[in-house]
C-alpha cells in the first residue's frame, strides 16, 4: 500500500508539471476559433505554440510557473487523501486519472469559458472501458448515471437554464468513474459551491449575478473530488434513505 501511495505522488508530480501546459495548448490549438479571446495572455503577448513548446512572455511564464508548482502540491496533497479513502489500488489509480482530466478541464474553462470536446469525449469512451474492466457488475449502472446525468443537462441547456454542454460531459465522464448515486450528490455540491462563489462575491462587492456566465466546471470538479473522498459515507446516506423510504 505505501508502496503503490508513492507511486501514485510520483505521478502526481509530474502530472501537476504538465497539466497547466497541456490545458494551454488544448486551447491554443482550437480550430474552430472559438478561444479566440485566449489568443493573448493576460499582459497582452500573443500565445504561440509549436508542439509542446510555449512561447510566453517573462511575466505570464513566472504566472504559469508558480500555478505549475501550486497543482503540483495540490495533486501531492489530494493524491494522499484519495490513496488513503480508497481501498482498491486499481480503482485508486482510476479515480487519480479522472482529478487529473478535471484538472485540465477546470483550467480550460477557466480561462476560456470552455469544455473541450477535445478532452471530455474521449475520457468518457475511456473511463467506460475501464470500468467496464475494473468492475463489470457495476458497469451498466455507470454508464446509465452519466447517460441520465447528461440527459438532465442538457434539458437544463435547451430550456435557458444556464448549463453548457461541456459542463454535461464532464459529470457523464465522472459519473463512469463515481458511479451512481455519488455523481447526483457531486452536481448538488458543485451547485452549492457555485452559489456560495456568487454570494461572496457579491459580498466583495464584485460585479456578477445569476444571469452573468459563470466558470461551472471548478465548482462541479470540487463536487466530484468532495464525493469522491467521503464515497462511503455518501453511500451510507444512500442506503438509510432508501431504507427510511421504503419502511
């Protein structure tokens, strides 16, 4: 177990290192031109990628620097609390993989406002293979949470309810992973999270509202981890509602 922990904090380092490159050049490299209005970093010198190669200027490098080394012992940090709330090492692992493609996603959206399909699709094709592999008995019953969960996003998209499609993407990719009904306990938490970042800041005296865009991803991405850490006391909730409900 300790062994498999420090693996895990290893991976967690170098993951911590790339993933806020990586989510730059996912935007960078939109055909679309839908990042358009990321096509300038924040002290206006135009981002250039060749590859994996960034070309910023000194002061967003030394910005993109520290927030590297920030995730890094964050994912240092969380990667610890994971490896110790989960007891099957494969299905540690698999839950690293999914806060690792939040990472990626939580940046991307809030920097650009977007969830790419670039990134959601094929994570979701992914974790249902895996799944499908690690745990056949409950594979049925994830893919029907994230085919239920983004039924239900997308409803609220259509009907002005102020949803993206990426956001329905990233809790159906999740859903593979945390299964049912965790990920309905992880949208209610990101809600709440999203509603409490208005307050406060409306508290700040910031300007924003129910009606302005919101970044929706960091806030459902903190619901999926918060689950995630606590999934047995969520599946203990579960059990006694159902329980109580029936009786």
């Amino acid at each position: 177990m300790r062994e498999q922990l420090l693996w895990m904090m290893l991976t967690g380092v170098v993951a911590g290192r790339w993933i806020p490159p990586l989510a730059l050049w996912v935007l960078a490299r939109r055909k679309d031109g839908s990042a358009a209005g990321f096509s300038r970093c924040m002290n206006d010198c135009p981002l250039r990628f060749k590859g994996w190669t960034r070309d910023l200027c000194p002061a967003c490098s030394r910005e993109l620097n520290r927030l590297r080394w920030g995730m890094t012992l964050g994912l240092l940090s969380l990667t610890n609390v994971l490896g110790a709330s989960v007891g099957d090492p494969w299905e540690s692992w698999f839950r690293l993989l999914l806060v690792w493609v939040l990472c990626v996603l939580v940046l991307t959206d809030a920097w650009a406002m977007l969830i790419p399909n670039v990134v959601t699709v094929p994570a979701l094709f992914l974790f249902a293979a895996v799944r499908a592999v690690l745990s056949p008995e409950t594979f049925l019953s994830a893919v029907g949470a994230a085919a239920g969960v983004w039924g239900v996003c997308h409803l609220i998209q259509i009907t002005g309810g102020g949803l993206g499609g990426g956001d329905g993407k990233l809790l159906a990719l999740s859903a593979t992973v945390i299964g049912w009904p965790h990920i309905l306990f992880a949208f209610w938490l990101g809600s709440v999270c999203a509603l409490l970042y208005l307050f406060l800041c409306r508290l700040a005296g910031k300007k924003g509202g129910l009606k302005e865009p919101l970044p929706f991803a960091p806030h459902l991405a903190a619901g999926v981890v918060t689950v995630m850490i606590w999934s047995s006391a969520v599946e203990r909730w579960w059990s006694t509602w159902l329980t109580g409900g029936i009786s």
